[in-house]
C-alpha cells in the first residue's frame, strides 16, 4: 500500500527557523594557498556588479597582488583596535558590520581565534551573530580546521591544528564552494612565493606540503563537501516530500533476519560499502510476529546485528505492522538508499502465482527505482534448517480449538433457531460473527479452523438438502465458497488486528514503564534513593538482573544497588566492568569486548561525565533485541540524568554550606580583628597610662582609668562569653539545668552587671510584685536577660527610656525589653537572632558581634520558650524584645 507522501515536519521546522536569518557561503579549501579567498573576491564582485551591498568586514591578503586588485572596488570597514599586552591589535569590527548592516559581509578564515577582550574567543562565533542579525555572509575554511577531522589530519601530516571549528558551523553553511587545486600545482605556486615567504618554502615542502599529504587532504576536503552535499539534499528531499531515491551518492542497505544467509548478506554489503567508500545500514523488521520467534531467532538476528555493528554499519530497526517489503522500501526511499542487499529467495514447490510472494519477491517486484543485490547463501549454510517462528501459544493450545468448535456451534445453533422463528436471507452472517469472535480471541489458525467447520456447519445444516454435504442449487455453490473465503479473510484480518493491538499494548506499557521511572526518579533526593529505583526499575521492565556500581572514595568500582540484592562479581565479570569503566564503552556479555561474561556493564553518561555502570544479566539467553537494547540505552541515559541531578543537588548543598561557612568565618574574623580589639586597645592604653605617668593622673586619673580597664574587661568578656555560648549551642553541649528561677532575681542581676552600659539611659521597671518561678538555669537566663538589654543600651539614643516588663499569662511568663532607638526594618526583624547578623545603620552602628541575640534564642529555645522582635511604637520606632518562658518545664523525649 502507498504511504501518503507529505513533508517531514521536522526539516519544515528547520527550513521555518531559517527565516530572518542570513545565509553562510563558505568556500572550502585542502590546505593554505588553493586561492579560497581570491575565489570569495571573485565572488563577492560577481554579486557587487548584480547591485548587491557586499562589504568587507576581514579579508587577509597576505599581500597577494592579485589578491589586493578584488578588493579595490568593495568598501572596506575600519577594524576595531583592542587593547592586549600593552599594544593595539586589529580585530574585525563586529558592531560596526552589525550597525552598518550590508546585505553581503566578508569575512575570511572562519577558524581565527580573536584577541582576548573581543566579544567572542572566536571568529565563527562574530559569523553566527552576524547571521543571527540577517546579515549573508562568506567566509574561508581549510579542511584541518574541522574539529571532527582534527586528530585524522594529525595522523597525515604530522602537525596538530590548534585552531578549529565545530562541525555544527559547516552544517550553517547553505552552500559550499570547493576551491580545489592540484598538489602539483600548489606547490609549484608555493616555490613561488604566492604562499609563504622564501625562507619558510623548503620547510614547507619538506614537511605539510609534500604531495603526499596534499592528496590526503585534498581527498578529505573533497568527502567533507560531498557528506555536506548530501546531507543538503535529503534534507531537501524531505522537506519537499520527494520520495526518492535520488542516486547522487551510494547509500548500501541490507536486510538481515534469523535465516543463516545474513551473516553473508553483512559481509557483502560491507564489501560494496568499501568499494564505493559509502555509508551502509544493516536493518531487521520488528512485526507483531517477532515476539514469538524463538530464542534461537532472537539470538541469531542480534547476533548478525552485533556483526554489522562491528563492520562499521549503522542500525537501524524498522517496525512493520503489515507489508513488510512496502515498510523496507519506504525506509530506504527516506535515507536515499541507492542499492538494497537481500538473501536469495528459497525455491519453492508452486509459483508465486498461486501463493503469496515472500518479502524478497515482493521487494524485487516493486524496488523499481532501486539497485537489488541478490546474495546466495555458501552451499554450507543453505543446507542449515532455517529457524521458524512457531505460532503463538494461544493459537497451539487444544483449548482454543475447542472453544472454536463450541464458538461455531453456538452460532449455527442461533441460526437455525432463527431461521424457524422468522427465516432470513442471511444466515451466514452469524457464522462470520463467530469467525470474528474466534480471530479476536484466539488469532489466525483457530479463526481459518472456524471457518472451515462454519463453512461445513452451514452447508449441512442451513442448505438444501438439509443435514446432508450434497448442494441443490449451483447458486449455492458459489455462496458456499464465497462463505469460506470471507470467513478466512476477515478471520485472518481479525487476527491481524489483534497482533498490531497486542504490539501496541506492549509499546505503551513500555512508554508508561518509562514515564513511570521518569516520574519516580524525578520524585527522588538523594543518590541511594535514585539507585534503588533504577535497579528495581530495569529489572522489572527487562526481566532481568541489575545492579549499579559507581566508585567509592579511593576511586574503586563498588557495588551500590542490586535488584536481587548482590554484592560480589567474579573475576571476568569484574574484569569486564572495569574495562567499561575504563574506556566508556558498552562491556561483557552480548557485547564486542569480554563477551564471556555473564554480565552487561553499559556506561551512565551525562553532561560529559560518567557517573557509574549499569550492569544487566539475563540468566540463560543469549542475546538482546535491537529494541530491547535501544530501551536498556533510553533507561541508562534517565538514570545517569537522575545520578547527575542528584550530584549538582548535593554539590550545590555543599557550595550553600561552604559560601556560609565562609560569610560566618568572615564574620568571626570581622568581630575578632574590631570588637574584640577595641575593648584590648581600651585597656592597654589604661595600662601604660596608669604605668607611665602614675604621679601625673593623681587619685581621680588613676580611678578613671582603673575603672576603664574594669569596664573593657567586662566587655571583653561578655564577648567572649557569647562565642564560647555560641561554640557550645552549635555543637549541643550547652547543659540547662531545671530549678526554679525567680525572674526578678534574674533582671535585678543583669541591670546591675549593665549598670555604666545603661547609665546614660532612663530605666523604667514594670515587674509585679509577686511572679511565680520558672523551671530553668538561672545562669543561662540571666545571659538573655543582659544580651537583650546590651541591645537595647547600644542601639537607644541616650537619655532615652529602657523599659523592663514582665507579665503573667496562663501557661507562660512574658519578659520584654523595650527601647526609643531607630527601629527594626520588617524585613530584618526575621534575621535579628541569625548569628552575625547586624541591622545596617551607616557609619554610626554601634560596635558588636551580632552574636548577643542569637545565643539569647538559642538558650531560650533550650528551656522550650520562644523570643521575637517586636515594634515598641505605633509609628515605627522603637524595638522590643519579648522573651517568653513556660511556667513549667517541657518533658523529656523518652528515647524510641
């Protein structure tokens, strides 16, 4: 049947993304001094004279005469001077192309590395922006500066290229020009002088240029402009929806299946491949049938495909629901395969005539536009026994016969109670329906087994002469076989149907198996968690083994997850792993490397990197399927996804807490070098004075600075009394003992430990006369109680109000400290108990470690009580602090 021809969407997309964008020429060359740059002149003058506006952004003449004379009539744009290393170098002015905005840019040696300071590191980076912006441009190329063939011209000329592009910049290219010049010619041109200068021509010619060399390169250039070439015209060919083939360049395919003449059909396709320096692909057709091929089958066709692989083919799997040959061609027409291999057909004992043609005859019949290879078996492998599929179990077990036989039995039953009830023309039809309900349940042979019998049933039980073989009529005769035929035919599509919709069940469980492990790996956090799901996950979708193994921390392959759990390899298996390890490539079993193995180690690639081995052991077969083996690569590359998400979680986990551990370091070095020097430098000032000129202060100096140093090492000491409290909060071992604690006690301590701090201030107590007590360290609470009033002392203005209160609730005693200073912003009264955290306040923020508050939260939380920052005023001003304690101690969590 003939496939509507209807453009591919994708190249539609692809020609739909060109739009708006400008069109890159680029006139490809072997190697320096084949003219590609005279060729790019020559026409880029070519389309001046046709009244295109063509400019020149770069062109190095290396003063060329000749050269020089094409550019005499194209405007020239200044080049842009970018400072490096203390001169000016001249680079192209990309803004300046870009502002001037010509239909025609040129632009040579597209491989250029630019001055570090230019806007992009390379030159083909300018060309993409250039056509980005709409702008056509032309450039030059040499054949060693692609980055694909880069190690190849090392190998042939023995000089390693630094500069290159990425391939992805010739597919931009709409056209290429090959410059092409005979080796003797160019080297004639450059014993001239036309290339070099005189002093670097011997050496040139001793070394890159030798003829040798200029003919492998000139081969090279020559095969990169066909491959491109090529690849601009299936891309035509599908956009336009031309079916093909178009015979421009050979493309080999070959059909291969269980029969023992593939390995043969490989092996001469490869042949052919190699004789006409082509490109083959080896192919199998996956159909409804193929699930019930044997083993035998299974490990044979993979086998052949293992083969082709090894030859250098690509593979390629083709799913046929029906007409196989039609599938195979429409394949071959959309890769714009020029000649089809395939096996001899077997002889068989009547025509094609009279039975259905095999798929070879069928392909040798319709491949009119293509060239057929037919490939005889060696006399050796012909004699094998070919391995058949045998029918599926359904249609071999005696239960289905039997519910045929009821199924044709039941309907010739309703028939003929119909016809005694009101009689009807078309009593075949219930039959038909039974052929159908048998096709649908059972497949093909029990539906062509109803058939016969309803054929028998009617013709004895509803024609005359009733209950007898025998035919009345002639007429009848004809309805009879009719009868039959349908009966077959609608029976086998049945049974056709219902082999696509089982094919289609096992395709969407297989997608919903993927999304499902999509779903549950995406749900994941941590690593031990991604790999459980994906051991349990491939062994239950493949029905096989599967661990995980990933290096440890001496970088030593280790098991990290099995499904059934395992946790040894032996040595070949082990051998195997690591040599996939190793070179990231597929190892072990059913591969080309260690196939003794009892295990498939394939690589979890992602972003570049290989993250570990997925292992696979399928017990006694011998072999994957070509779509067993592309479901193992699609579930390999979700898992090494998951691996790489959950590592940049963790990385970015570690990078949170190294950027904190940083600001808090930065912060304790900040306090140690300001707040805890200030204090130190107060009291050693104090100190000389009282040494140095003792009989100067007399009795009051000496008292002041007496008092100086008692005040500063008080200070002195709070501060580091806070990091030692904070040290210990951080590491939990801070000790709250549970007594009762009077809070008045508490605020009368704390006031008097404060009193020179609070001196300049009005402090005004609220405190009832009688308050209960509260379970907690005394000690510890009356370290809040200071730290929040040193707050309040250091940020209220002074003479300004210091408000102690406390006030009972049921369950709860609450102590707040309110001041008359600036205020705290909304947005920071959440970071105020953060450690190191400090209101911004200009130049004139009071001196501190912004630890006070944070260890006040700190021992709060401890005794199961809770502090907050508040706002004292209504307009804004003024902070409060409000500590809330239990009246009762929190019981203790009894261990589980």
């Amino acid at each position: 049947m003939e496939k509507e021809s209807r453009p591919v969407p994708e190249a539609l997309l692809a020609e739909a993304a060109k739009e708006g964008r400008g069109r890159l020429k680029i006139f490809l060359g072997a190697a320096p001094g084949v003219g590609k740059t005279y060729a790019m002149l020559e026409a880029a003058q070519r389309r001046r004279a046709d009244g295109v506006d063509v400019v020149i952004g770069v062109v190095e003449t290396h003063g060329r005469a000749e050269t020089e004379r094409l550019t005499v009539d194209l405007e020239v744009l200044p080049r842009a001077q970018i400072p490096y290393g203390g001169r000016l170098l001249a680079e192209m002015d990309l803004d300046g192309i870009i502002a001037r905005r010509p239909k025609l840019a040129l632009v040579d040696e597209l491989a250029h590395t630019n001055v570090p300071g230019s806007r992009h590191a390379k030159r083909w980076q300018d060309v993409e922006e250039l056509l980005a912006a709409g702008i056509d441009v032309y450039s030059t190329l040499n054949i060693q500066h692609l980055e694909s063939l880069n190690d190849v011209v090392a190998r042939i000329a023995r000089v390693k290229v630094r500069e290159t592009v990425p391939d992805k910049v010739l597919e931009l290219a709409e056209d290429i020009e090959l410059v092409d010049l005979p080796p003797e010619e160019l080297i004639e041109r450059l014993r001239q002088g036309k290339v070099y200068i005189h002093d670097q021509i011997a050496r040139a010619i001793q070394n890159f240029f030798s003829k040798g060399n200029l003919t492998a390169l000139r081969e090279l250039a020559m095969r990169v402009a066909a491959d491109r070439v090529d690849a601009q015209m299936a891309a035509h060919m599908r956009s336009h929806a031309i079916p093909g083939p178009w015979p421009a360049q050979d493309r080999v395919l070959v059909c291969v299946n269980e029969a023992p003449v593939s390995k043969a059909l490989v092996r001469a396709a490869k042949r052919m491949a190699e004789r006409s320096r082509t490109d083959w692909i080896a192919a199998s057709v996956t159909t409804a049938q193929s699930e019930h091929l044997p083993d035998a089958a299974k490990d044979a066709i993979a086998e052949t495909l293992r083969l082709a692989e090894t030859l250098g083919a690509e593979i390629a799997t083709i799913n046929a629901e029906s007409h196989v040959a039609d599938e195979i061609l429409v394949f071959a027409r959309s890769r714009n395969v020029s000649r089809i291999v395939i096996g001899r057909p077997r002889p068989r004992l009547f025509t094609a005539s009279f039975f259905r043609e095999t798929v070879a005859e069928e392909i040798i019949r319709k491949a009119e536009d293509f060239e057929v290879t037919i490939v005889s078996p060696d006399p050796t492998e012909a004699r094998k026994a070919v391995i058949r599929a045998p029918r599926p179990a359904m249609e071999r077990d005696p239960k289905a016969y039997l519910w045929a036989t009821l199924t044709v039995v039941v309907t010739g039953a309703t028939a003929m109670l119909v016809n005694r009830i009101f009689p009807v023309e078309s009593l075949s039809l219930f039959f038909l329906v039974g052929v159908l309900a048998v096709a649908s349940r059972f497949g093909l042979w029990p539906s062509i087994y109803a058939s016969v019998l309803a054929f028998l049933g009617y013709n004895f039980f509803l024609t005359e002469p009733y209950y007898t073989f025998e035919v009345a009529h002639q007429n009848v005769v004809v309805t009879l076989f009719l009868f039959l035929l349908v009966a077959i035919v609608t029976g086998n599509l049945a049974a056709r149907l219902r082999n696509q919709a089982q094919g289609q069940r096992a395709i969407a469980k297989r997608t919903a198996n993927l999304f499902d492990f999509a779903r549950k790996v995406a749900s994941v956090a941590s690593l031990d968690d991604v790999v459980w799901a994906a051991v349990t996950h491939v062994a239950s979708t493949m029905q096989c083994s599967a661990l995980i193994l990933m290096p440890d921390a001496s970088g030593k392959l280790a098991i990290v997850g099995g499904m059934p759990p395992e946790d040894q390899l032996d040595a070949r298996d082990r051998g195997a792993a690591e040599w996939a390890w190793d070179k990231h490539e597929p190892a072990g079993w059913s591969s080309q490397t260690l196939p003794s193995a009892s295990w498939l180690f394939l690589p979890m690639n992602s972003a570049g990197r290989v993250h570990g081995l997925l292992g696979v052991q399928f017990g006694t077969r011998h072999y994957i399927t070509t779509d067993e083996r592309r479901l193992l690569g699609s579930l390999v590359d979700q898992v090494a996804v998951a691996i790489e998400r959950t590592k940049l979680a963790a990385d970015m986990e570690q990078s949170r807490l190294l950027a904190e551990t940083e600001s808090l370091r930065a912060a304790l070095l900040s306090s140690v070098s300001h707040d805890l020097r200030t204090p130190l430098v107060s009291i050693i000032g104090a100190a000389t004075s009282l040494i140095e000129a003792d009989r100067a202060l007399g009795e009051a100096g000496r008292r002041v600075m007496a008092e100086t140093i008692r005040d500063e090492g008080e200070r002195l000491n709070r501060y580091v009394q806070n990091l030692l409290d904070m040290t210990r909060l951080g590491y939990g071992a801070l000790k709250v003992s549970r007594e009762p604690v009077d809070l008045s006690e508490v605020v009368g301590r704390a006031l008097r430990r404060l009193e020179r701090d609070l001196a300049g201030h009005r402090v005004v107590r609220d405190l009832p006369a009688s308050l209960p007590d509260v379970p907690g360290d005394p000690v510890l609470l009356e370290q809040v109680v200071t730290n929040m009033l040193d707050n309040a002392a250091k940020y209220a203005p002074p003479g300004s109000e210091v408000k102690v209160a406390v006030a009972e609730t049921d369950d709860n005693l609450v102590l707040s400290i309110s001041d008359e200073g600036p205020g705290i912003p909304a947005a920071d009264r959440a970071h105020v108990f953060d450690m190191f955290f400090r209101v911004r306040a200009g130049d004139g923020q009071p001196g501190g470690t912004g630890l006070g508050l944070a260890i006040a939260k700190g021992i709060v939380d401890a005794h199961g009580g809770d502090i907050r920052a508040e706002v004292a005023k209504a307009d804004g001003h003024g902070t409060r602090i409000v500590m809330t304690l239990p009246k009762t101690a929190p019981r203790r969590q009894t261990p589980a």
